[in-house]
C-alpha cells in the first residue's frame, strides 16, 4: 500500500523561530549573465533551485564577462556547487544564511 502523504503550505508567523539541523547544505547553483541589469551591466546572477538568491561582486562579474567575451560568447550560464550555512545569533529573531560558491 502507497504511504498516504498529506501536502499542504504551512503560515508561519513570519519570526523564523524553528531552527533546522544538519545547517549545512549543499546543492547546485546556476551563474547566469545579466546584461540588461540596470546596475551593473556585468551582473551574473546565482540562482538555486529557480530562486535568485544575489550576484557575484562586481570585480568578479567583470572578469568573468570579459574572459568570456575573448572567447567569443555574449552571456555566462555556468552551474557550480553551493554551500548553504544557516545561523542564528544569540538574540536575533530571524535566521541567515550565507551562500558560499565551489
């Protein structure tokens, strides 16, 4: 007999309270050129699972738009592995997470 799964969203109320074990992740990220940003023509975005969670920094954008470029292709889509690190400190309401490229 198939496990019966109940699927459903889950409200909470906004503060991020339950902290998740094992707070180390890691998983795929795509780098994806970002010509026609407003900000920085160079800007690569990093992205996972869909969601764009930042960019690289502008120094690296750069440098890595113009090697490509020499090589003769207009936009970056690279993947890589990311490291996702949870925490929270001693008295903050809300979790962070920092993103950490391989």
């Amino acid at each position: 007999m198939p496990d019966r799964v109940l699927h459903t969203k889950l409200d909470g109320t906004g503060l991020f309270l339950f902290e998740v074990a094992g707070q180390n992740h890691y998983q795929p990220a795509i780098l994806r050129s970002e010509p026609t940003n407003p900000h920085d023509g160079n800007a690569i975005a990093v992205e996972i699972s869909g969601l764009k969670v930042g960019h690289l920094d502008r120094h690296t954008g750069a440098k890595l738009t113009n090697q490509c470029k020499r090589l003769g292709f207009d936009r970056i889509e690279a993947t890589c592995k990311a490291k996702l690190a949870g925490y929270r400190s001693h008295g903050d309401q809300a979790a962070k997470v920092n993103v950490m490229l391989d």
